[in-house]
C-alpha cells in the first residue's frame, strides 16, 4: 500500500506584513523618540552621580512619567522590578550606571 504525504509549503520571511512608512512618519517616530529619551536623560542624570561610585555598570531603568527609577545588576531584573511597579506602560528606557550611560556596543 502506497502512503501519500500531504507536501507543506514552508512559510519564509517575515510573519507580518511590511509597514510603509513615509518619510514623514519615520521623522515623526524619531522625534518622538528623541524626546522620550531626553525626559529620561534628566532623571538619569540627576541620580546617576549618586550611584556610580557604588553600583558601576549596573542597569538602571526610567520610567519618565512618574519619575521613578529600577536598579539591579541583572538587566532582566531591573525591567521586572521596572514592569511589576508600572505594569502596561510600554515606554521604559534603559541605561547603563557608567560615564555615558550607554547600555551595550555596535
């Protein structure tokens, strides 16, 4: 007795559509963005003098809106830390507790 397989066709590439964005749109989302991070900058920076000396290279997770801030060694703690205090706001901005601030490389 012959068996018969049903053939699959494999799905490649992304799952969800493409956004097309104008360039209208895109300027729009950076400057939003931009200005995001700058609200989160000035609490970084107001805070961060205060803990570099003891928790360098440690992360530090700003929520811009109510001013509050999550630190932890492990990046994945601090976001829980982070989430459980803000649960549902999606903004939440990352830094590293160093000179500049900058959580990872290129």
């Amino acid at each position: 007795m012959t068996e018969v397989k049903a053939t699959r066709t494999v799905r490649r590439g992304r799952i969800f559509p493409e956004i097309q964005w104008t360039e209208e749109q895109k300027a729009l989302r950076r400057a939003e963005d931009e200005k995001f991070h700058q609200r989160c900058q000035v609490i970084f920076d107001r805070v961060k003098l205060h803990y570099i000396e003891t928790h360098y290279n440690w992360y530090m997770i700003v929520e811009p809106d109510s001013g509050d801030y999550f630190i932890d060694g492990d990046e994945e703690v601090a976001m829980r830390m982070a989430r459980q205090k803000h649960p549902g706001t999606i903004p939440l901005f990352l830094f590293r507790i160093n000179d500049t601030g900058v959580s990872g490389t290129i």
